[in-house]
C-alpha cells in the first residue's frame, strides 16, 4: 500500500521545508488531487475504499503537521481548516492518530495499512508526544516495528531437505524463534530502508514538480 501512498507521503515532507505555497484552499485542492491519485492506485491494486481511508488519516494528520512546523506564513490560516477536518470533521488527529494506530495493531490483516502509520511516524510524524519534543514516540515506533516484522512472510524451515538428529534437531528447534524473528526485523529494516528511500529520494523529481506547481499556481 506504500506505493499507492508514496506521492502524498513525499508530498508531506516537502511541505516541513516550503515557504513559498500557494493560498490554503488552492493548496487545499491539489493535496485533494493527490488523495485522488491515491485512491486510484490503491483501487486498482485491490485495496479496500476503508483501508485507503484509514491511511488517508494518518497522511492527513502529517501534513497537517507538517504545514504546522513550516514557516509558510500561510500556516497559521491552514490550521483554522486542516485536513483532518476537511475530511473527517475533527481536530484532534494528533491523539487520534495513535489511537487508531492501536487499533490497527490488533487487525493483523490489516498491516499494510499499519505500514503507513510507521512510515509516517519514520518521517517524523510526533503528534500528541511534540509537547513532549517527541519523547515515547521511539518506544512506539520499536513496537509497531516489531509487531510488523511478526507479519511479514518466512519460512519456517531452514533447510526443508536436511534432517538433523539428536541434541541437534532440538538447539535448532530452541534457536529457530529467534533466528526468524531476526531474520524477519532485518527484512523491516530493509523494507522501511527502500520505502524511504523511494519516497524521499526517487519521489524527488515528483514532489519537486507538485512543489513547483503549488507555487506556479499560487503565483497566477
């Protein structure tokens, strides 16, 4: 599901950085063009309308964030109709945002969605912890993480043809957790390593573009 929301996830850290946007609701519109664009791509992959809109509100509470901590003077007007509230008529997505990540911490059939959640929180998504300069967020992200490496696919047998007998058979058998759910945070690790480095590197030219139109339309 990251690939549906790589564009918005781009997007989102792009806009931390921006001075130079167009108006609130013409900023407003193109965000809404790339939820758009979102959706298309999670339709055609299968993805059912309410995951997309689970992950829709986790973008909406980074961006939201994100504009937040920008120096976009602008920001202050962009908070008096944030996207939380455009699109689900509340203004506590920084204490929402975690609750529904609990939620979906017990929906294992739900993990891709879960993934969007980490990855903003990888990019910097605080929430209610920023009072607190984003303490408790770490222990959160380690969880998350763990709990997702649980999930990701492996096999359980490391040699399906060997047979080992005796002691053996039973140290690996006492090893075997261990060794998989090494195995399993080290393909996290790679996985979130690619996802970031897709969104914040390959997605450059994209956001760069979306960027550069924002602000060719705020100029018009």
């Amino acid at each position: 599901m990251y690939w549906a929301c790589s564009d918005a996830l781009t997007l989102a850290t792009q806009l931390g950085t921006a001075r130079d946007l167009p108006p609130p609701d013409v900023l407003s519109q193109r965000i809404s063009g790339v939820f758009d664009q979102m959706a298309e791509r999670a339709r055609a992959s299968r993805i059912p309308d309410d995951d997309v809109m689970e992950a829709k509100y986790a973008l909406c509470a980074f961006i939201d964030e994100q504009i937040l901590r920008s120096e976009w003077p602008g920001r202050q007007q962009w908070m008096s109709r944030p996207l939380q509230l455009i699109y689900f008529n509340e203004n506590t997505a920084g204490e929402g945002f975690f609750t529904r990540l609990e939620q979906l911490e017990a929906q294992p059939q739900r993990a891709h969605v879960l993934q969007i959640y980490y990855l903003c929180l990888c990019l910097g998504f605080q929430g209610q912890y920023a009072v607190r300069g984003g303490e408790g967020v770490g222990a959160i992200m380690e969880r998350v993480g763990a709990r997702l490496a649980r999930n990701l696919p492996r096999s359980d047998q490391l040699s399906p043809h060997g047979e080992l007998a005796g002691g053996v058979r039973s140290a690996v058998r006492r090893e075997a957790p261990i060794v998989a759910a090494s195995i399993a945070l080290i393909g996290l690790a790679v996985l979130v390593f690619v996802v970031l480095r897709v969104v914040v590197s390959s997605s450059a030219d994209s956001a760069a573009k979306n960027m550069q139109n924002f602000a060719q339309t705020g100029a018009k």
